[in-house]
C-alpha cells in the first residue's frame, strides 16, 4: 500500500506530552518527515529523516520509527503548536512521495 | 531572502490549460531537487511531482500523469508546471517545494514551500 494514514484529531492540555502517529507500509523502507500547516499558511517542516529538526524548529518537536510506524512527539505542547501535522514519505516504488491523512492537534 | 513564489493560478475552465511558476530567490534553484504539491481548501496535501537538478528526471502522481509536466529553466531560477485537460478535481492550492538539504547532505523532505496559488478549474 501507498497510503499513510494518521490519526483525524488529538488534544493536549498545555505543556503535556502528544503523540502523533503515521502507519505505512512504505515506512518500513523510507523514513518519514513531519510538517506542520497552521491555517492559511504554508506547511513547515519540523522533522525530516526520522528524527531531525531543520534549524529553527524548537526541541520539543521530535521524531522516532518503529516497523511500520512513524511517530511525532510534542513535549511540553505550547498554544503555537495547534496546527495541523502530516508526515510524508517516499512511497513503495521508491519513485513518488505520498502523504499521510493528517491529523488536527489541538492545546486545551 | 530565501523564497519561493509561485504565480499563474486563477479560474479556467474545464478542459483548458494553465502554466504555474514558481521563482526562487536567495539561493541557486539548480542545486536542488523540486517538487510541485497541492492542497484542495480544508483537505490534505497530495504530491503531484517532482524534477531533479537537471531536469533530467521527472515523477509524476497517477492523478497527473500524462495531463501534467512538470520543468524547471535553472538560468532563470525558475520551476514551471503545464497542466493541461484540466478537471474540476484539480481545483487546489498548488505550492512549489524545495527538497530540504543542509550543508552536507539532502534528504527525503521539504525544506522550503511557496506561498501557493489557487487554481480553480469551474465552467
């Protein structure tokens, strides 16, 4: 399968710990990397090859893999971080990138 | 200032064709792999295509293939995506990415997006 699925929505309450899951096959193979879009704006990315941040990006984003699995944790959610997060990786014949569903994560 | 923007969306109708830019600014566009994504109002991001340096190789998502073509004029700085046999379904937001790469390596993410530009494909 080409697909990555994640979860529609979580919530946090602030300054506790969320995480953020995306199964796929091609996960397996390829790492994903994770972005965040809040409204109207572009995506950004936050994570990329499994568990980097782009510089900028604050450490309390960070990333992880396991299987089929790949997962964003949020340590210590702030208000800034509600936003919608999609990973993405290449998919299963190398060639094509695929993104995951997306999930809304909301900071109670 | 290191950007992208992208340029040419607008209303056309079914059928019809529709040229996007993308210009880079505050880096050599050449260096790197791009890629074209788009996003339909409220939805999830979909990966349409991508070239490389070159322009030697192209991919392309099943929903575009052979209706998009994706090349790039690196003297230009500049990355272009011709969609043609436009369909309603193709009604999004389109954004030019830039493959993300530090100093010592590339990888598999997107490092830098446009703004967008709306394409909506309406009779």
């Amino acid at each position: 399968s080409s697909e990555l699925t994640q979860d529609p929505a979580v919530s946090v309450a602030l300054g506790q710990t969320v995480r953020i899951t995306c199964q796929g096959d091609s996960l397996r193979t390829y790492y994903a990397s994770w972005y965040q879009q809040k409204p109207g704006q572009a995506p950004v990315l936050v994570i990329y090859a499994k568990n980097n941040r782009p510089s900028g990006i604050p450490d309390r984003f960070s990333g992880s893999s396991s299987g089929n699995t790949a997962s964003l944790t949020i340590t210590g959610a702030q208000a800034e971080d509600e936003a919608d997060y999609y990973c993405d990786s290449r998919d299963s014949s190398g060639n094509h990138y695929v993104f995951g569903t997306g999930t809304k994560v909301t900071v109670l | 200032q290191v950007q992208l923007v992208e340029s040419g969306g607008g209303l056309v109708k079914p059928g019809r064709s529709l040229k996007l830019s993308c210009a880079a600014s505050g880096f050599t566009l050449s260096n790197y792999y791009m890629s074209w994504i788009r996003q339909v109002p409220g939805k999830g991001l979909e990966w349409i295509s991508y070239i490389s340096t070159s322009g030697s190789s192209k991919y392309y998502a099943d929903s575009v293939k052979g209706r998009f073509t994706i090349s790039r004029d690196n003297a230009k700085n500049s990355l272009y995506l011709q969609m043609n046999s436009l369909r309603a379904d193709d009604t999004a937001v389109y954004y030019c990415a830039r493959r993300h790469c530090t100093s010592t390596s590339c990888y598999d993410a997107f490092g830098l997006w446009g703004q967008g530009t709306m394409v909506t494909v309406s009779s």
